[in-house]
C-alpha cells in the first residue's frame, strides 16, 4: 500500500513536506516509484538542514530589520475603499515586538457563523450594528429635562431600538444599573429617570444636568470597546470588520464562528485563548505587515521572533524591559542600555558573568561561542610520537 | 571550549562592592595631598600622579611594577576620608535598607512568619523572572514594611524615614548624617541581607557608605601635554584633587576643633565632590564645572552611551590593515574580485611566515623593499620584533632572513580580503573579495554585487580590511566569500543579479536581435571574455537567443517566467533557450528561479562567473549597437494627445459631478466613513484611474519599434512606465499621506484658491506632464509630496537602526545547536527544530524544498 509507505518516512520528513510528496507524486505511481521520490526528497531534505552553530537569531534579526529601512512609515490602508483604519508599517512592527499593551488601532474581524455568513447584508448590518457599542445618545431621538419634577426623560428612537432588537424596559434596566437611581421606569418608547435626591433645596440645578450629559455618554447595548462596525464581502461570505476590540465578549456571541474570528490585539489573544495562540498570531501580524510593503521575507525568521518573545509563556518584548532584562549576563545587559542600573544591581547581588554568550565576549576579546567559535581542535600529543617512528 | 587548557582565558567576571579593607589592600599609595607634579614637573609622593600608581609620560617607570608606559596597567591609590560620605549611585538602595529594618536591633522589620513566607516568596520571584523578579519582590516587602509602628523583634519605635534628594535622609524630620547611618546599616546581620537581594560576601551595606576613597590608577585618567609643553589634565584628576583638597581641610577643621557647622559644612562639600565624581547629572544637584565652564565629564559619563566606554571600546574597536575610498564600477573584474588602487597595495601587508619551501619567494619580496611592487613593507623576527623594510635595512635583513620569521609583503592578486559598506545591515554588507591590483584611486566592484552592499556609485565609499592570519584569511574564504554569500538567507534566492545595463543588454540581445553575423556575434562573446564559443551554431547569422545559449551549460533545462508581454515563458532545454527573453525577472536580484537553479546545479562558483559573463555580455551588447534615450521617446501622436486631453477632461467632470452631489446632499456615505471621507475616496478612485487609463494610452501609442525608454522600463533595468506617463502624458494625482493635499492656508491649501474648493487643481492633481512643464501651484504641489517623502525617510532610518539594535542585542545568542533544536546561550529552547523543519533558508530554493521539480525527475527517469 502506498500509504504505507509514506508513514515509513514519517520520522524522517517533516510533515508538512510529506503532504507535498503525496500531492505531487500522480496516482497510480507504484510503491517502487514512490519510494525513490521519498529517498530523493530525503536527500534533498538532509542537504538543506541548517548546519549547527548557525546564528539564526541574528539572521532573523537582519532579515527583518534590513527590508525595515525600505518600508514606509506612514501607511494607513492605501486602496480599497472598504477598509478599517489600522496601522500599518513600520510603527505597526514596532508596536509589536515592543509588546504594546494598548496598540494604535485594534480592530477585530469577525466571521459569522452559518447561515448568519451567507445572508442578507441588510440582516449583517444589524448584527453588526448590535456589536457596535451603542450610547443612549445614539438610540434616543431627545433627552428631556424636567427641572420642576427633576425628571429626565429619554425619548428613544423606535426604529433603532428595533434594529438592535431593543426593548425600552431592557434599556431602562441597563441605565438603572449603570446610575444610582432607583426610579427608573420605561413607558412606551420612553425612559423615565426621576431624580429622587432632590434632598437638597438648594438652587442648584447642575447634577440634573449633569447626569443628562453623562446618560448621552452611557453605553446600553453592543459590546464595550467596539467603537466602529463595516461589513463587508470577503471570499463571498460576509464578514465584520471592527475599530476597537474586545475578543472575550464577541466570542460569547452566538452568531459568531470562534473558530476563525481574531483581533490584532495580542494581549488579549493571549488572556482569552492563551500563549500558543498569542505566539501564532504575533507571527501572523508581523508577516501580514511585511506582505503588505511588498517585501520577501522568509516566514522562519518572524517565526523565530515570534517564539523568542513567548518561550517563557508569558509575552515578552524585545525591548530592554523584556527579554533583554532576562539575559543572565551582567555584561551583556549592561551593553544594550542603562549599563550603571546594572553594575550596581550586579555588585549588590554579586552577580557572576559566566560569559557565556555572544557581547561578554566580544568585550573580553575571546571567541564567541556561536558557529565556528563552537567548534575547538585538539591534537593528541601522544600519538605524536607513534607517527615519529 | 577548551578553557581547561589555557590559562589566557577569562572564565567569569564577578561583581562586587569595594569595602574599605580592600580598598586599602588593593592600594600602592596613600594619597595625602592634591598637587601633581613639583617644580620640576616630577610627580609628587602621595600626589594625584605619584609614580606609584602607574605611568603616562614616556621614559618614567612605574615605580610599583617597573613597567614602561603601556606596560604597566596602573595601580589603585587610596585615601582614607575624614567623615564618611554615601555613595549616589547607591542611594535607593540605602533607602530601602534604612525603610525596612530596626534602628536598635538592625533586623528586618517583618514577624518570623513573615519571614518563611517572604523567602519562600523571593525563592520563587527568582525562579520565576531571576534577579529582577527578585528585586521586585524586595520592592514590595519595603512596600509593606513602610508603616510599620514598632519593631516587633525589640519593640523600638519605628520613626518614618524620607529621603530629600539627591542624598539627605530624614528620620522625623532629622537629618541623618553619614555616620549614623553607617552604623545602622552595620547593625543588618548578613543573614537578614537575603530579604534585600544582597549578597553579604559581596556586599556588606555599610560598604555604600565611603570611609576610604579609592583613587584610581593614573592610566584611568592620563595627563594631556599640550604642544606648548603645558600639562592639561584628566577630568577626574581635577574631581580627585577637589576631593583631596576638602578631605584635608575637614581633617585640619575637626582636629582644630571648628564648630560643628563650619564641619557640617565641608563634610557636604565633600559629599559633593565624593558624589559627583561618580556621577556628574544628578538631579537637583549643580553640574561640577571646568574653570571654562564646561561640565566635567565624570566616571558615569564614561561608561553611558555611544560614546561611552562600553559600546564604543568594548564593543566596538578601532582596526588597523584597513583602507577606505570612494568605488567605481569596472564591470571587467569577476564579481567576487574587488580592485585596490597600486598605492593601497604598497600600504596593507599580509604577514606570511616564512618556510624553508617559501624562502626565495619571500626573499624576492623583500629585495624590492617597501616602494616597489610588490614588495614588503615589515619582517618580523621570531621574538616578535617588527623589523621595518627600508632601502638601507633592506640587505642586512636580507641575510637575517631565515623560516620561522613573517613577511608583511604587499597585497597581491588573489589575496582575500573583507569588503564592507555601511550602513552593514545584513551579513552580506561584509563579504571577503580577492584582490586585483589596478592602477586608479579607487575601490572597483562588480556592479553586479551592488545590490548586497546596496551601493551605487555616486560618491559611496567602502572599506576594506586584511585578515592577518591564517585562520582568519581561511575563515573569510569559506564562509564570506561571495560565492558562499550567493543565496540570501531572508529570502532564498540570489541576491547577486545583474543590473541596470546588464538587464537591458541582454534583453536587447534576446528580443530584439534577431540575426547577427557570426563574426559580430564572435566579437560580442570574446568582450565578454567568452572563449569558448563551440556551442554558436555554424551559421552566418546567428540569433541573440543563441548567443546567449553560448553561456548556459549543454545540460541545463529550465522553464520559467518573464515579465515580456509578447514572451511570457521563458524554456531553456539542453542549455539553448527555445522561448523568451532575459530580463530583470530571470536575471534581477530576488526575483525568478533561473540563477537560483544555476546555482543549485552546477555550483556556487560556476553560478558567479556565469553572472560576470552575464554582465560583461549585456554590456558588451550596449557598447557594440549603442544605447541612449531622447526626448522624442515620450512623444506621442497627435491623437493620443487628444485621448489623453479627453481622459484628463473626463476625470474632471467626474470630480465636479461628486463634488455637486456632495453640495445637494445626495451622495451615501459608505458605511463606518462620514460623507466627506466617501468624497475624497470617490474623487481620489476617479483621478488615480484617469492615470491608470492615461498609462494604456501611452503605452499604445509611444513609438514602440526600439524606443530606448521603453526599454529601459519594459526589461526593468531602470524606471517603470509610470515615469514614461508622468513625463508624456500628466503627472497626476500629488498624494500626501494618503490623502488629496488639503494643509496650508485656511480652508485652502494655497491661496491662489478659492476657500473650500474641492476640484482637482486646488486639491494636488497635476494635469501637465514633465515634458510640457508644470504651472507654478503644480510645482508646488510636487514639491509638498517631495518633502513629505523626504521627511518619511530621515525619521525612517533612525526608527529602524533601533529596531535592529534591539533585535539583534536580544536575538544574537539563539542558534541552532547540534541535536538540530534552536536554543539561546542560556540553553533554553526556542525551536526543536529551525523554522520547524529545520530548513535553512539560505540552502533551499525560495525558503521550501522543490518538491514538484524532484518528483518530476525521478518520473522522467524511467526504471
């Protein structure tokens, strides 16, 4: 059996190559056949592994940072009409490997779930519309004050109300939670908040006022952080587009695919789906960056980057609060930045340089361990004198 | 790694606080007075300079070691001080130290229960984020310990401690002197240093406070002598005299039995100076100046920054075997050959060690001495004297000359060198060349290896440096030399490729010419330094697409693209091409797999030369049929110019129909975008395509038969034909930030507008080309996307250079380690296999395997 003999290899190729043989390879190819391709293969395989000592690290750091001097630093979208505002560029791959907790422009993409993703746009729209955070501003069509029965009075607008599947007395409950008033009753299309607090006699009218400026502000429906909704067609199904981000509670939504639907917030990849999940899309924004400028740049390099940052599961920052202040050398932290906090701190602690990577040494003039510093020669003085004879 | 056997190896570098003791023991000298030298300009005993703590001047000998000048590493002094002073640089942690612990029993201020827990809780923190995690542990006991009342080991009460800056703690509005705080922090026990982070073998806290001044070696801080024969002295001499100077008149003060201010107040000065010899930018404290006003440049000073000691001694040194100059191209020379101008010859040397199988040859070098070439400029004994090659000592050395000695003979051909040009972003901004002597000034290059160094030739200069040993030279010639550096390890595919002239010759040779008369075509082949020429079939006219075939080995099978129209493949079978023509898509840097295939087939070093010749054939094409621009290339007949007029009108109307729309509120915005963004992105779409349009039109109507422009654009040797629309047709729509220009006057972006006026002309659309001329708002207009874009770029680079520092400080000690996992020094895994396959990038063909190719061949060969 042909299958057979693709699992004998499985140790020695890796998977992903192993489905490309079998892709290639035509149908009726006979087991003798198939079995020189895979030695082929192998062979090729072994001739293209990495050799040991490689600095990989550094090869990836000049493989991003090298096409990093052509990218342009203000690209924000350039064509295309249906497209959310998000960072792009060169600020955008810092903001990354800085490991920003609060980026520029988050912004989510959200599938939808069959058969919410082949239907209607009008019917998209509005469940777009129903993630989109919603102030009471934006679904009233007036906000009245009664100054003699200090009541505030919210006329709500029916149509949106509907659109977002809205009910005044659900409305009028959210609010009440929301404010310290207890009196908050929903009549009609209307929410009534009578202010019970008028303790004081005084003239004073401002909190009156004041709460009706904070209830424009209020949010009653949609999900916090959402700030802006655009659906749109991708690959012929719809899909919603977001300005701001809140993973956790759009995942909650049942209209949702969770399976497909990310943010380009990398923080709260890692808070709702964990570190693995964090690492692959960290990757996946800093390629999609570089795809965009137009650039070739192997994906093993920002791969690599990508693990560094998450290898002690929790993400990291190139940056000197993050992986450079885990480095165990006194000396190699000293020589990126603040070299005095360090002395000082190491002479404290009485700290030990084992020199055992790459700047200790340097300093010290020795040979770096790493590629062909790796490797020592010795001879066997003994043997010499065997040949001598 | 070996260090078991040597003794010259530096294993490990500890850390420590200097403590009183051995300040004293480590010292050679008291230093009892601030005068340097005496009348004679000898220094004087128990002065700043004294001989003892090591020498600068030429000629004096270290009266400690008795080395010369360069000899002798110097030696510590000491001074004991009259009144102990704090530390700046240990402040905080001084501060943190007097918080937490008990000014009567000196223990820390927590229960013993706290005590189990909080060092269970400084175990983990360390385990968890190392020496850091730690100290933020530490941090927060402070935290908790701050208000605590009374002691709960002795049940002293517990004053609160503040500290004013820069260095005065108050205890209940008290200020504490130096002493008193010494000797509280004598009290802490060693055992109770653990909740600190300290280490007591290391650091004992009353080390941070200074009773004996360490003054360091007179190599630390040399002494100028100016050309007048003044001696000008180090910034830190003068710090250590001003110390010297108040620690002695506060010893005369408290001897002679001052009132206690006048005390006070030279014990702060000596605070002072004791702190700004350390560091010179403390906050709220005045800068210690020069008599000329200039801030003295103290100890912290020296290590900080670029220019510090660390980034700019340490890790980075000054070399010597180097030359720079300006390059120039010479496509003549091979691509891996780097040509050195006669007089940088006679100047670098490469050591050879002289063998008794070598001797002659050696011995010629040095007969001609060190002006003629090639000669030798040094010879170098066994015991390591340096014996200089002159026209008088040039006989005698002649007979000295035995093996076991080294010649520093001149550069020659072939020698390896490392070639370099800043800025060097990427390994292959340093690769080795071998040497061609040619008469000139300056650097030559292939212009093909451009692309690596990203060089061009308006006035760039490289550097170029020759390894001095055996190992060196070999390590450069297997792992730096061009043809190891071939393939980029970013991307997978040659990064040398031909360029500019090379492209467009060769393009010229395989489209255009079709019949070439044999003797022609034999010509072309020797200007490319081609001799073999058995494959150019026997016919009297020849083709270009068969001339080219001359080059590719009789084996060589490839299919593949290129970016002609007419020719969209390109099929090579059994080294001739069959199909298409060689442009920048077969022959670019980066782009196409036919060089990559060259050189998986046949070798790196075949690959190379392939390239030279490749070069030197496109060139040889130029040279032999000629090739300029004119300016009749951009003209187009009379009734493009009319289609054109047309397009430009039409795009026009269009705008002032949207802008109208706009007015009468009809236009609907596009969801999430308010309705003057769906106009600007509507105006924007209908300009941008004017031009797209504009472009078709000029490329139908351009005189197409041989236009040198087109050419250039369509081989992608240079330009694109956006630049040929720009120039024939118009240049259109000016974008500035990714947006239609609307910044300058108010409501206007120039005032020769009216207010709000959306229409192309106010909004940067350009309607003349360059070859019409441009009015002056368009000029304008131009001239605002040129500084944008200026501007992009300055604040770009520094942005990136960052970048990169940061990346490769932390991404420098990750490589791949024997067993195939990727791991950093500390030996933490990264990767279990690179790039979870283990594929080098560098060694595959575009960064996978060609899994379809090995199939294929292994199909085609039949059982």
């Amino acid at each position: 059996m042909a299958s057979d003999v693709y699992s004998e290899y499985e140790t020695r190729l890796p998977g992903l190559l192993l489905q490309r043989v079998k892709e290639e390879v035509p149908e009726k190819t006979g087991v003798r056949k198939i079995r020189a391709i895979l030695d082929a293969v192998c062979e090729e395989y072994e001739l293209c592994k990495s050799e040991s000592g490689e600095a990989v690290g550094l090869i990836a750091a000049q493989s991003i940072s090298e096409p990093g001097t052509q990218m342009t630093l203000n690209t924000k979208h350039f064509s295309g009409v249906e497209e959310m505002n998000v960072t792009m560029g060169l600020p955008r791959i810092i903001e990354l490997v800085d490991a920003r907790k609060k980026i520029k422009t988050p912004s989510m993409t959200i599938y939808l779930a069959s058969p919410y993703n082949k239907g209607k746009r009008e019917e998209v729209r509005l469940l777009a519309q129903m993630i989109k955070e919603t102030t009471v501003e934006e679904i009233s069509e007036q906000i009245n004050v009664n100054l003699a029965d200090q009541i505030v009075e919210i006329i709500l607008d029916k149509e949106r109300i509907k659109d977002l599947r809205l009910k005044p007395a659900s409305i009028a409950k959210e609010v009440k939670r929301q404010i310290s008033e207890k009196n908050v009753v929903s009549d009609g299309s209307k929410v009534i908040i009578k202010v019970e607090n008028s303790s004081s006699k005084s003239k004073e009218v401002s909190p009156i006022f004041k709460l009706k400026e904070n209830l424009k502000e209020l949010v009653v429906a949609g999900i916090k952080g959402i700030n802006q909704v655009l659906p749109i067609v991708e690959n012929g199904e719809f899909v919603i587009k977001t300005a701001g981000s809140n993973l956790k509670k759009v995942l909650a939504l049942e209209f949702v695919d969770k399976t497909t639907t990310i943010t380009n917030d990398i923080f709260e990849i890692y808070a709702v789906l964990g570190i693995e999940a964090a690492r692959y899309s960290l990757f996946e924004e800093i390629f999609s960056v570089i795809e965009q400028q137009g650039l070739n740049v192997n994906p093993r390099h920002l791969l690599l980057v990508a693990d560094v940052m998450t290898s002690y599961g929790i993400i990291r920052g190139i940056t000197r609060y993050g992986i450079i202040k885990e480095k165990s050398s006194v000396l190699s932290r000293a020589s990126f930045e603040t070299p005095i906090a360090h002395f000082t701190k190491a002479a404290l602690a009485g700290e030990l340089d084992s020199l055992s990577s790459i700047t200790e040494n340097v300093i010290v003039s020795q040979v770096i361990p790493i590629g062909t510093g790796l490797v020592d020669l010795y001879m066997n003085h003994k043997n010499k004198k065997v040949k001598d004879k | 790694m070996g260090k078991e056997f040597f003794d010259n190896f530096v294993r490990e570098i500890s850390f420590e606080v200097l403590s009183p003791q051995l300040i004293k023991q480590a010292a050679t000298v008291k230093v009892v007075t601030p005068e340097l030298y005496d009348k004679e300009g000898y220094p004087v005993d128990g002065g700043l300079m004294d001989l003892r703590m090591g020498v600068v001047d030429p000629g004096l000998r270290c009266r400690t070691c008795g080395g010369r000048i360069k000899e002798c590493p110097g030696h510590f002094g000491y001074m004991p001080l009259a009144r102990p002073v704090l530390h700046v640089l240990f402040i905080p942690h001084i501060y943190s130290l007097l918080r937490s612990s008990c000014k009567e029993c000196g223990k820390v201020l927590i229960t013993e229960t706290q005590t189990e827990n909080f060092e269970e809780n400084l175990k983990l923190s360390e385990e968890e984020a190392g020496f850091f995690g730690k100290m933020k542990a530490v941090a927060k006991l402070a935290d908790e310990v701050k208000n605590v009342q009374k002691c709960p080991h002795c049940g002293a009460k517990k004053e609160k401690i503040s500290l004013e800056k820069p260095y005065a703690f108050l205890e209940a509005g008290r200020r504490l002197n130096p002493v008193e705080i010494r000797a509280r922090l004598e009290k802490i026990s060693d055992d109770d240093l653990a909740f600190f982070g300290l280490n007591p073998k290391t650091a004992r806290p009353e080390w941070l406070v200074l009773t004996m001044f360490p003054v360091p070696p007179v190599t630390v801080r040399p002494s100028i002598t100016l050309e007048s024969g003044e001696k000008s002295e180090d910034d830190l001499t003068h710090k250590i005299s001003d110390i010297v100077r108040i620690n002695q008149r506060l010893f005369e003060n408290i001897n002679a039995g001052a009132p206690e201010i006048i005390v006070e107040d030279l014990w702060d000065l000596l605070q002072y100076h004791a702190g700004t010899f350390f560091d010179n930018s403390i906050a709220q404290l005045p800068v210690a100046r020069h008599r000329s006003g200039a801030p003295l440049k103290t100890f912290i000073d020296r290590i900080k920054t670029k220019q510090g000691r660390i980034r700019n001694n340490l890790l980075g040194k000054r070399v010597n075997f180097s030359s720079r100059t300006v390059i120039t191209p010479d496509p003549m020379i091979d691509p891996d050959e780097v040509g050195v101008p006669f007089q940088v010859a006679l100047k670098l040397t490469s050591p050879e060690r002289v063998t008794e199988w070598n001797l002659e040859y050696l011995k010629d070098f040095l007969k001609r001495g060190p002006k003629e070439y090639p000669g030798a400029n040094y010879l170098v004994r066994p015991d390591g004297k340096k014996k200089k090659v002159t026209d008088e000592t040039k006989e005698a050395l002649l007979e000295e000359i035995q093996p076991g000695y080294i010649v520093e003979r001149h550069l020659i051909d072939g020698d390896i060198v490392i070639f370099n040009r800043q800025p060097s972003l990427h390994k292959m901004s340093m690769m080795a060349h071998k040497v061609r002597v040619l008469p000139g000034l300056t650097f030559r290059i292939n212009p093909c290896v451009c692309r690596p160094y990203n060089a061009d030739f308006d006035g760039d200069e490289m550097n170029l440096h020759v390894p001095q040993t055996e190992e060196a030279r070999q390590e450069a010639e297997t792992l730096m030399l061009i043809s190891t550096q071939m393939i980029s390890p970013r991307y997978g595919l040659s990064i040398i490729g031909a360029i500019q002239d090379a492209i467009s010759g060769n393009y010229i040779l395989t489209k255009f010419l079709k019949e070439v008369k044999r003797s022609e075509a034999v010509d072309l082949l020797m200007d490319a330094d081609v001799f073999d020429i058995r494959k150019l079939p026997l016919k009297k006219a020849v083709s270009g697409k068969e001339i080219f075939s001359v080059l590719i080995p009789d084996d060589f099978d490839y299919s593949g693209k290129t970016k002609d129209r007419q020719e969209p493949e390109l099929i090579i079978e059994n080294g001739k091409i069959i199909k298409g023509v060689m442009d920048k898509a077969n022959l670019g840097e980066g782009a196409g797999l036919l060089l990559r295939a060259i050189n998986k087939q046949y070798g790196a070093d075949f690959a190379l030369s392939f390239m030279g010749t490749v070069v030197r054939l496109g060139i040889a094409v130029l040279m032999k049929y000629g090739f300029s621009l004119y300016i009749s290339d951009s003209e187009v007949p009379q009734d493009a110019r009319v289609r054109i007029d047309k397009i430009l009108k039409d795009a026009e109307n269009a705008t002032f129909e949207l802008i109208e729309k706009y007015k009468n509120n009809e236009l609907e915005a596009f969801p999430g975008r308010t309705l003057e963004e769906t106009l600007e992105r509507k105006i924007m779409e209908k300009l941008n395509f004017a031009r797209s349009e504009a472009e078709a039109v000029v490329k139908e109507n351009i005189n197409k038969e041989n236009n040198p422009s087109l050419v250039l654009a369509l081989s992608g040797a240079r330009g694109s034909l956006l630049n040929l629309v720009q120039i024939s047709a118009f240049v259109g729509q000016q974008a500035l930030r990714g947006r239609r220009i609307e910044k300058g006057f108010f409501r206007r972006p120039l005032s020769s507008f009216g207010r709000d006026d959306l229409g192309p002309d106010a909004r940067g659309f350009i309607r003349n080309g360059f070859k019409q001329g441009l009015r002056p708002h368009e000029f304008f207009y131009a001239a605002m996307t040129g500084r944008d874009s200026l501007m992009d770029t300055a604040l770009r680079t520094p942005k990136s250079g960052y970048l990169y520092r940061r990346l490769s400080n932390s991404l420098q000690d990750i490589y791949v380690k024997s067993d195939g996992t990727v791991r950093a020094s500390s030996g933490i895994v990264v990767q279990f296999a690179y790039g979870e396959d283990g594929i080098d990038v560098a060694k595959s063909i575009g960064g996978t395997i060609d899994v379809h190719s090995i199939v294929q061949k292994v199909l085609s060969k039949g059982d």
